[in-house]
C-alpha cells in the first residue's frame, strides 16, 4: 500500500499557480498525471482537480459540488453508462466517512469564477460532507460529492498530527496477515486513529457491532483521557479505543467506564455490560481508564 | 414546564454592559436573580453567569472552565460538601448532550482579564463541549464545564432556526401522559428536533437502543432527505426521525435505507434489519425515504 499525504504541502500555499499537470503533480499537490481524484481505496482521496467536462462541477467557492469519474468513453469523454462508487469515487466517500481533508486545485476549463485563464491554481483543503448519486444531463447516473473549504477553525482542530510522518506499526487486523506501514497525513483526530481501526476490523470494541455505509464500516477513534486542556490526555494507542459512534458518546458524557481489567460498566447500575475486546499488539494502559473514572465520580 | 429562551436575546449584542444583576434579568440574558446557571432538567441550562467566588472558574476569554453549584454553606459561601450532577449543573450537562448555546456574562469580581471594573457584561454565546467531576480546592469534589465561544461558522449553521418561537405540540412519548409545551429556542440541527426525540423517549427508532450518560439518554434527530444544497429537505417532522448515533451515521451514507412501508433495509445485502418504530403522533412522508433511495441507487 502505498504512503499518502493528506493535507497541506509544505511549501505551497492556497493560490499558488502551476502552468500544467505536470507540475501540479511535480508539486506533491495532485500526483496522478492525468486522473480528477487521487486516492485509493484503502486509506481515502487526498485530493482532485476540477477540470471541466461534459458532467459539469458546480463551483460555489467555498462549496464545491464535484462529479465522480467513470462511465465516459475514453476517446470523446462521452458519459454513455452510469458511474458505480469505486475506484476514485469510492476514495472520495472514504474521505468523507474518515473526515479527512482533500486538496482541491482548479483548471482553467472549469467554467467559474475561481478558475484561472490558463493552468491550475491550487485552492485549499475542503472536506467532503456527504455522496449521492444523481441522474446526470446524460441520463445516466453520475456520483456527487459536496465539499466544503475547511475554516482556519476547522484547520487549527485537525492541526494536532499535522504533517507527522507516523511510526512504522502493524495495521492488520486480526483476521489478516501482519503488514507494516508507514502513514504520512493529517488526521482529523488522532494521528493514531487509522491503526486503532484496522486492529478491530472496524468494528467496536464493546459491543462488536459494524455501522455499514456505502464506503464500508465506520468506527470512531476515542481518547479514554479526554485530549483536551485540562486533562491533556496524550495521543497514543495506549490511549485509544476503537469504538461504535453509540459506545463513544457513552463514556465521553459518563454513561459507561472501564475497569482495570477492561470490564465495561454501566455508571448508572454499576452493571457489567461487556468486556472490551482486545488486540494483543494494541497496548492500553489501564491509568487512563483510572482517570476516565474519576472524571464522572466512580471509585472502582 | 416554562418556555425557554436559547441563544442571543434580540437587541442584546455580546460587550452590552449591565449595571446589576437585576438589569441582567431584565433584559433575558440571565433571568435568575441569584443562580449563576439558568436552566432546568428538561431543556438544559440557557445560561450562565461567571462571578467569582471561592472555586474559582478558568477564564481563557474563548474558553472557559466553569464550576458548578451546590455544595457550599448558603451563609459563608464555604465548599463543606461535594457537588451532585442536579439542578443547574445536570442542566449544563443536558445542553453539552444535545449541543445547545449557552449565553455567558461575567461580573466585576471574577478574576478575569475579561471581566469589568463594575456590573456585568454579556460575552456572547458558548458552548459545553464536556463535563466532568474533579477534586476543588476544599478537597470536596466540583463539577466543571468546558465551554468554548461559539465561532461565526458555527453561528451560522446553527442560524436556520434562531429565535423562531415552535409551534405548540405534543410532545409526552407513548408512555406518558400527553401535555401541550411551548419551545421557544434556537437548536443546533432542528427545530423539531426536540419534539421528535420526546416521541420516542429518546430511544432509536430502528434499534430501540438506548445510549446511556450521565446526563440522560443520548439520541439523534436525523433529516430524511438532507436539509443542505442541493437536496435543501425541509425541516419538519415528517421529515425527521429519532436515531442513535450509529443509525444516524448509517443512512447518511448510504448504508441503510427506508422502504415506503418504513422497513429498514441493508443497503448492500437488500436484508430487511427490522422496521421503523412508530408513534402514531409523529406524521412522516415516505416521498423523503423515496429521494434518499434514490440517494444511493436503491430503485426499491
């Protein structure tokens, strides 16, 4: 699997100016020579040219509705089949289900006001917010992709793992084969959070459960000691959990804790609901839990 | 039940000045006379005062760390016992569950580069990001509040419904007796979103689940057909369903979808998982489960 860089290049600033493909790619900005999306379908699209076409774009600025590819022959660029969500598209619809951001660059064919007159600017970073299809002006179904242009707000709250080449550690999952692999990016959360996913195969580590979306399952990386000042939990996979988006609420507001032993315990009736489910290679150390503990009253 | 007022009160701009507490009442940005949290355990708290006192609040201008009530000798003001998560704070900790605004003044004795040389001075709207129980400084334990000032993109998101006064409805779920309320109040999401989760007793209606925390049970309102460009789904209650996280998640990416009889089908197995709990005063419009079908190429 290749290594991909999600976020800002160093070195290039939104607004700067490359006269081809070429040097668009050269830059690290947009690395394929010819394809709208980079991205795979492992780890996500980290960004797309808007470059014209028949399956127009709608260019808002700071909201970006973007057509998905496929479907068109390849010599007249014709869309003579509906598009289906895989390749570039489903990278995209990754994107959105991890929250990662995607550079956006423009062409000079794109019909809007943001585009150059001649080659490529590069735009910023946008986050994908949702996918769908829809009956394109063909008659045949193209995939759509809404991307907003991420505030300084948005930017300074992901700017935690900004850039951080990451350790080399195991991703596989359980039921895999162990693989090392070194993952270059932003993450909205934790830098960490990526690894804590494929330990569990993207399924919770409480109740086991897998929340299907039409780009796979989606999980949430928790922090057991909150990130945030006063706590300063540290991001680590000591730290980290991997849990369904209803078992991260939870602990987060003091609904369950964990014991020393990994024992999950509801606040309110002190009742075990579970065990988590454990990893060998996923360390935790149980301090945390201690703390996350504290935090809502319970002694144990 | 009283109505209740969330967000900025109309002719009252964040930096007005307030003579006394009293003046602060007057204008509805604080109604209390004395409590430093306005709010209760059915709406949340719309409402805070920073004033200084023996378990000081941290005052960080965007972010505050505020500490809850209770605990203290009515007479000297003295810590003698530990804070309970009830009245005012359980009322901060319900606004952190459903993400509501919370309006903050600060009085001349806080310590506090922010705070005035005299009376009171509002500071705008800010939010509870999270809660937690900790050691003060009598050695009895405190709740604090994380709250930070809302930025403009934030303001705006949430701006769909400011200050729209609802509509009288009924709100009791099936399980209790039926009463007519009167919400007065932005919400983050909706303005129904309220009204739909109290149908249900904030209960999923797909899993019936329940998602416990310290502050209550946790649940969503989810839109059918998207409320953003270029889907725009209006906000109302035929459009809206109460779910939890992880079948919230699911639909908005295509992972579950409704047929016109509200079974509840896998996306990609075409598997009924169950069907749609209903409450006969909840009118829902099965054209919006037919566009988010379509969304994801389900032509059922």
């Amino acid at each position: 699997m290749p290594a991909r860089l999600f976020g800002d290049i160093p070195g290039v600033r939104p607004g700067d100016w490359f006269p081809n493909r070429a040097s668009l790619a050269e830059s690290g900005v947009h690395p394929p020579g010819q394809a709208g999306i980079s991205g795979d379908k492992e780890l996500g699209a980290d960004s797309i040219v808007l470059s014209g076409g028949l399956e127009d774009d709608e260019d808002l600025g700071d909201v970006i509705i973007y057509t998905g590819h496929g479907g068109n022959d390849p010599t007249t660029g014709r869309q003579d089949a509906s598009q289906s969500l895989s390749r570039g598209n489903l990278a995209l619809a990754i994107s959105c289900r991890e929250g990662l951001p995607v550079r956006v660059s423009r062409g000079s064919r794109v019909h809007s006001p943001y585009s150059p007159v001649h080659g490529y600017v590069y735009a910023g970073l946008y986050q994908v917010e949702g996918f769908w299809q829809e009956r394109g002006r063909s008659g045949f179904n193209v995939w759509r992709f809404r991307l907003h242009a991420l505030t300084d707000t948005e930017l300074s709250a992901m700017a935690r793992a900004v850039m951080e080449i990451g350790p080399e550690y195991d991703v596989g999952d359980e039921s895999t084969e162990r693989r090392p692999i070194t993952i270059q990016r932003i993450i909205r959360n934790s830098q960490y959070s990526d690894a804590v996913k494929r330990y569990y195969g993207y399924r919770c580590q409480v109740c086991r459960d897998e929340v299907r979306t039409a780009a796979g399952l989606y999980v949430e990386a928790a922090h057991i000691k909150p990130l945030g000042s006063p706590h300063d939990g540290p991001d680590t996979l000591t730290n980290l959990l991997c849990l369904c988006p209803n078992h991260h609420v939870s602990p987060d507001l003091g609904g369950i804790f964990l014991t020393d032993r990994w024992e999950v315990i509801d606040a309110t009736s002190h009742v075990p609901v579970g065990v988590l489910r454990r990893n060998p290679r996923h360390p935790l150390d149980p301090t945390f839990a201690a703390y996350h503990r504290r935090l809502f009253g319970d002694q144990t």
